[in-house]
C-alpha cells in the first residue's frame, strides 16, 4: 500500500474527483482519509 496527497473537490453527488494523470487508479478500491478544513 502507498499513499498519494493531492487536493480535490467532492461533488454534490458525493464523488471525488481525481486528476486525469493518476487514470491508472480509475476504478479501484482505496481507503479514503478527509482532511476538510471548518473555516467553510
């Protein structure tokens, strides 16, 4: 296992955007760790 750090968006839809050069990891299982910042 390894980890990637990158900033995203999450949709209304509750789907993670991620960017076009990581296509390799489309359609794979990942755990998934949320920082969000509460100054929203």
């Amino acid at each position: 296992m390894f980890s990637i750090e990158m900033e995203t968006t999450i949709d209304y839809a509750g789907k993670v955007h991620l960017p076009e050069h990581y296509r390799q990891f489309y359609g794979k299982t990942a755990r998934l760790v949320l920082l969000v910042s509460d100054d929203e």
